[in-house]
C-alpha cells in the first residue's frame, strides 16, 4: 500500500485560487445587467459602422420632428436623425468612459503598487498627496480642469481620470498593504524569491477582484459625469453628438418638442443602471459578506 | 475626546493647505496672463506692468502663492474680472442658494431612506425588500439634471402647477421662493434616495447578524423595539459617512441642476465664470466649496463616535 505523499502546507502555495465553481444560473441583477450592457455595445458598434441617416447632416426643412417612420425618433433643432445621433452618442459616452477607466487603473494600479512596494517616505508623499486629491470632489476637479484645457473629448478623458485615479490608489495600496504580512506572501519571500516577484507574482493578482468592483463604479461614474460636462458645454463640444450635448440642446424645446429630452436621458439612465446591476452581482460574487 | 478633536483638526490642516496650493495652481496653469485678461488687449504697456505689480505677478511664484494664500486667510479673494464686484460676497450670497437647496434635500432623502432600508434589510430577500432594492437601483440610476427636466416638463408645462423659470429669495416672497425650490429639491431627494437607501440596507443586514441583536431578541424585546433602537443606531454610523460625502458632491455637481432650473447657486456662479474666464471668482468657488467639502467630512467624523461607540473619542 503506498503511503500518500507528504502534501506540501498550505503556507507554500501561490496566492490562494477559488476552486471552481459549479454554473449556476447568475442572478437577476447580472442578467438583466448584461442585457443593457450588451444592448448599449450594440448601440455603440453598430453606430460606427451605420446609422439610419447621417448625424450631422442638416436638414432645416424637417427640424423639430415627432418620431415618424423615416425618423424613428423624431429629428432635432437641425433636423438630424435622433436616433443616429444617439447612436453616437453611446459610442461617444462609452469611448470616454473606456479610455477614462483604463487610465485611472493603468495609472492608480502602478502607484499604489509603487506605494505599498516602496513603504517610507515614497509612500507617505504619495499618500499625501493623494488624500488631498480625494478631498477635492471628483466633479469639481473635473470641473476646473476642464476650464484649464478647454472643451474636448481628450480634454474629459484626462480630467476624469485624473479625477478616479486617487480611488484605485487607495484600494490597491490598502490591498497590498493587508496582504504584505499574510502567510503566502512570507513564504514567498522565505523560498527567496525578490520582493519585487512576490509583488507582482502574488500580491498584484489579488488587487485584481477590488479593482474589477471598483472600476465597474467607475464606468458608470464617468458617463455621468462625461454627460454632466457636456449637458453644462463643458465636454464633448458640438455638432458631435453626446447625451449629454443632446440633453443640453433639447431644453429650449422642452414644451414643444418634449421627446428630444426624453430619448438621450433614457440612455444615460439605461447605462447607469447596466454598470450599477454588473457592478452589484460582480460585488456579490466577489465579496460574498453581503450575501446570504 | 478634545484630544481626538484636536488631532482630527490638525490632520484636516495639511489638506487644506494641499488643497489651497492645487486651486492656486489650476488658475496659474491656465494660458495666458492674468493682467492681461484683466485688462484686454487694448491695455498699454504701462497700465499693464502696474496691474500684474498690484496682483504680485512680478514675485517669484512661492512668493505669489504666500501672497495670494495671505490674503485668502484674511478673507480676501479678490475681485471679479467682469463686474469688479468683491468675491466674498459673491460666492457666499450665492452659496445659500444651493446650500440650503442641498441640505433640505439630503434630510429629506435620509429620512426616507434610513427606515426604509432597515425594512429591506429586516426582511431581507422578501417581496418588500427585493421592491426597496429595484426601485433604489433604479433611482440611483437615473441622471439628476434629466430627472429635473422631466419634473419641469410634468409640473411646470403639462399641469402647470409650478413656475419653470426664475428665483426670488425667501426673504422677498417666501411663498413664491418654495414654488421655485420645490421642483430642485423634490429632484435631488430622489436622486439621493437611491444610494442612501441601498448602504442603510447593507449596513443594517451586517448589524442585524450581529450577537447582540440576537440577545436582544432573546431577553424578549419586541422586533420594533430590536430594530430601532439596536439595530438602526449602529447601522447609522456607516449611513452618516456617505450622507457627508453626498452632500459635499451635491454641492460640487449641483451646477447642472441649477442649469435645469435656472437657479443663482454657486455651481451656476461657477459654469459661468468658466466660460467669461472670470478667473478670481472661479478660485474662489473651487476654493469654497472644496472647503465646505473637508470640513463636512470632518464634522462627519467627529459625528461619528455619536453612533458607533467603538470608535474611541
């Protein structure tokens, strides 16, 4: 009879992996999530490739439209298509959010990592410096930034993420530093691998599951925010078509035209609740405190 | 607990100095020079060299910050570019506006949402609790400035029960004043119902698993009594930081919600000074509301110990 092998203690292996699990069926708030979510995708992809009349193109003859068969969803003040516009609008909103996201975590990530790696004086200045770039309420930042730079897709892109990447900092430098002591962690160093290889090969994959949460917020906090700039003319400037923009331009007709404002705020709101209901069942899964 | 306060003051200091530097910076970053946007382009050479003298831009720019920040603290923000009216009073006056607008919402929002989170959470995965949850996420959902518009268009055009534009100040007309607010203040508690709904219910479902709410249980106190005085005055205290961080991003994002409802806030102040480059004022509303921010957030934590005992004073 063989004897089993000795198994190696648990303190030895890597970072410690869920096993998988069984497929269940995923819950409401992830389903009906990602069906606005893949809805919205289409939208966006779809808007790049075609839409049913050209955006841009003026038609003063036709202005202020209820929705018809030839325009679905009526025209606007120019008589361009809504629904092409929108079209690019959902293109235009999850573009900046993409890009904005990407950024925060490229740029949070390395300096949290930076933060947590280094300890001392590098970390306490970046703290600091954090924490006061917390302080001051993302929006506002944005907001004067935005006067700095001027009206510009980009221009949003780099304010908002300048404005997110203080968050990602702290959750991956409070990750990091919770994990530094942990068993795994020790016994990486003690079979003598680098600080930094047990840096990257064992603490940075376990910041991946916070910030995934984190950044699922986020999504949704810039296309409110992206929306917002552009509703008060200080982001995507026109004639390219944002929800915001189109929100913004739809007030003076407000008693005339009321559909113009319904449509570009319907898909604002539509996004937000994709990213908050994805957000919600990644949180559930992730951090399963919550559920039962 | 006066060595707590005292600690969290100072802590708060470095902040706002922090804070002070960066509005400093964002307006000496902007393109251009200041005298000259002061003055336009008509202005000679002369007249141009003693306005950047007066506003201390012929300092090293330490010097200039040391300057500026002496007299911020003495209550000094300057001057508009447009009208030359003193900043101070400005931003205060219109300050009030949006203030007042923010706190009646937020108090509003919180008492409904509290109970009714602590409902949700007290029959967790019910009918009621899944109904809290949908309409919560769906609030949470919905842009403030759309909701807004949406309330002007049912309100104000198709039943016309209320006006669409303008603002007197409560004390000119108090009733005409609410016929103004009450649209602004109805959108935003909605807006904020949602996410102080879902963290009262969250922190609620934790508390309610706790030892000591089965202990209460089980010295016989009834479920009202278990739920609103031990569950709810714990589960508060997680409750009170994100109502102190709502009310500071209200204030910092409520110029789109002032555009709606043509309101004189301080975020409309602000939107339009962006655009007439009126660079005094637009630090001074940066700077004013950032402060408001930190000290909201301060008071939030000197609060806090109120509800969770646990945190030492």
């Amino acid at each position: 009879m063989n004897k089993p092998l000795p198994v190696a203690p648990e303190v030895l292996l890597p970072a410690p992996v869920r096993a998988p699990r069984a497929w269940r069926v995923p819950p409401l708030n992830a389903l009906i999530g990602a069906f606005l979510l893949g809805l919205l995708l289409i939208m966006a992809a779809l808007g790049l490739v075609w839409t049913p009349h050209d955006p841009l193109a003026l038609n003063l003859l036709a202005r202020l439209q209820a929705p018809t068969a030839a325009h679905w969803l009526g025209t606007d003040e120019y008589g361009r298509d809504v629904l092409s516009r929108l079209m690019i609008g959902a293109h235009t909103s999850l573009w900046v959010s993409v890009l904005t996201v990407s950024m925060a975590i490229v740029a949070g990530t390395f300096l949290g990592l930076l933060a947590g790696f280094l300890r001392g004086w590098v970390d306490r200045g970046l703290m600091m410096i954090n924490d006061a770039l917390l302080a001051f309420p993302g929006i506002l930042l944005a907001l004067g930034l935005m006067a700095i730079i001027g009206p510009s897709l980009y221009g949003i892109v780099f304010a908002l993420s300048l404005a997110y990447t203080p968050s990602v900092v702290r959750v991956v430098r409070g990750t990091v530093l919770s994990l530094r002591e942990k068993e795994f962690v020790e016994a990486s160093r003690v079979i003598g691998n680098s600080e930094l290889y047990t840096m990257l090969r064992h603490i940075a994959p376990n910041c991946v599951a916070p910030v995934c949460v984190l950044a699922t917020s986020m999504f949704g906090w810039a296309i409110l925010a992206e929306s917002a700039l552009s509703f008060l003319g200080l982001g995507v400037p026109p004639p390219a078509a944002t929800w915001g923009n189109m929100l913004a331009a739809s007030r003076p007709y407000i008693a005339t035209a009321s559909w113009l404002g319904l449509f570009p705020g319907v898909c604002i709101a539509m996004a937000l609740l994709a990213f908050n209901l994805c957000g919600d069942a990644l949180r559930d899964r992730l951090d399963p405190r919550m559920s039962k | 607990m006066f060595r707590f306060i005292s600690q969290r003051l100072a802590m708060s200091i470095p902040t706002l100095l922090l804070i002070s530097l960066m509005v400093f910076a964002i307006i000496r970053l902007v393109p251009g020079d200041p005298a000259l946007l002061m003055l336009g382009d008509m202005a000679d050479a002369h007249s141009l060299e003693v306005a950047r003298a007066s506003l201390g831009l012929d300092q090293p720019l330490p010097m200039q910050f040391l300057i500026w920040f002496k007299a911020v603290l003495s209550g000094d923000l300057g001057h508009s570019i447009t009208t030359n009216e003193a900043v101070l009073p400005l931003i205060l006056d219109r300050f009030q506006v949006s203030a007042g607008i923010v706190l009646v919402s937020v108090l509003l929002a919180a008492l409904i949402a509290v109970p009714a989170g602590l409902l949700a959470a007290w029959k967790q995965d019910s009918a009621l609790d899944f109904g809290v949850v949908s309409t919560a996420t769906l609030l949470l959902s919905i842009p403030s400035f759309w909701l807004g518009l949406l309330l002007l268009y049912a309100f104000g055009i198709k039943l016309g029960w209320l006006p669409v534009v303008g603002y007197v100040s409560f004390g000119q007309a108090p009733w005409q004043a609410l016929s103004f607010i009450v649209l602004p203040i109805v959108t935003l508690t909605l807006v904020e119902l949602g996410a102080i709904t879902r963290m009262a219910r969250a922190s609620a479902i934790e508390v309610l698993r706790l030892e000591y709410i089965t202990h209460a249980r089980a010295k016989g106190l009834s479920e009202r009594a278990v739920l609103w005085r031990h569950a709810l005055r714990n589960s508060f205290a997680p409750t009170l930081t994100l109502i102190g961080l709502i009310l500071g991003n209200l204030l910092s994002g409520i110029a789109v919600l002032e555009t709606v409802f043509t309101l004189p806030g301080i975020g409309r102040l602000m939107v339009d000074a962006i655009y007439a480059r009126d660079y005094p004022v637009l630090q001074g509303c940066l700077l004013l509301v950032t402060f408001v921010y930190v000290l909201v957030n301060l008071l939030v934590d000197l609060l806090y110990p109120l509800f969770d005992p646990r945190v030492k004073l």
